[in-house]
C-alpha cells in the first residue's frame, strides 16, 4: 500500500472547507452580522484543529478519514463508502428543501384568478421574491447533485 504525500499543509477539500469558512466570517463581519462571523469562525477553527490533529503520524483511520486527510488508498477507499451514505442522504434533503421552498413559495405568493377571464395574477412582495430565489436555489442544488451522484455512479459501476 502506497502513502501519499503532499506538499499541502492539509488536504484541498480541507483548504476550501476551512478558507471557505473563514473568508465567510470576514464577510459577515464586515456586513456585521456577528452571530454568523462567530459561527462561521467556529467551523473554520474546528475543521482547522481537526485536520491538523489528523495529519500527525499517530493520527487513527477513524480521525483521517473524518477529517479528510486521507494517508492512503486504503483510507480513500473506506472514505468512498462513507461518501456514497453521506451522498444519498444529501440527494434526500435536498429534495426535502425544494418540498419546503416549494411551500415557502405558495405561502408567501399571492395568486388571485379571475373568473370573468380566466386570468391569473400574482401579487410579489419582497419575501415572495426571496422565496421564489430559494426554491431556485433548492432546485439548481438538488439538479447538481442529482447530476454529479449519476455520474459518480456511472464511473464507479464502470470500474467495476
């Protein structure tokens, strides 16, 4: 079994994870929105110690493999078990988050028809055009990842 090295001081899904997080706070800060500077901060600082801690030598095949600091193709393939859960589940919600969006939708949107000519109108506030964004955004999110899994499984079944 091969080990991999790398030059990187943590793992690049870990250095957009983490720097993700941490440019977020400054945004937030700047906006001052301090609840999410903080919670954004924290994830970031987390997601920072846990990555280090698994990057040591004595570091167990639990901690790498959670902390996406793989040292192998044994831990890179026990991950691709893990992902391929984690991959269903987020499919599941995302579906769930365009049912409620959906719903946020219907409830913030006045829709009135007109019986004399069978028009329909549509009375849009501010929140209506939120929700109407959110439920964009819930469904782009559930069509990329319907995407990606099909085609993740497709390799994947290829391969053998």
């Amino acid at each position: 079994m091969s080990t991999t090295t790398s030059r990187l001081p943590l793992s690049v899904p870990n250095i957009v994870l983490i720097g993700g997080s941490f440019a977020g706070a400054i945004v937030a800060i700047v906006l001052g929105n301090w609840f999410g500077a903080i919670l954004l901060l924290l994830v970031a600082g987390s997601g920072l110690i846990t990555a280090l801690l698994a990057r040591r030598a004595s570091a167990s095949d639990w901690l790498r493999i959670n902390a996406i600091e793989y040292r192998d193709e044994r831990d890179a393939r026990l991950a691709s078990h893990g992902f391929a859960v984690v991959g269903a589940w987020a499919l599941a919600l995302s579906a769930l988050e365009l049912v409620a969006a959906t719903i946020y939708v219907g409830a913030v949107i006045t829709t009135t028809v007109h019986d004399a000519d069978g028009s329909i109108a549509f009375t849009l506030s501010g929140a209506g055009v939120v929700a109407g964004a959110l439920q964009a955004l819930a469904a782009l999110q559930l069509f990329v990842l319907a995407l990606v899994w099909g085609i993740a499984n497709t390799r994947a079944v290829k391969r053998g």
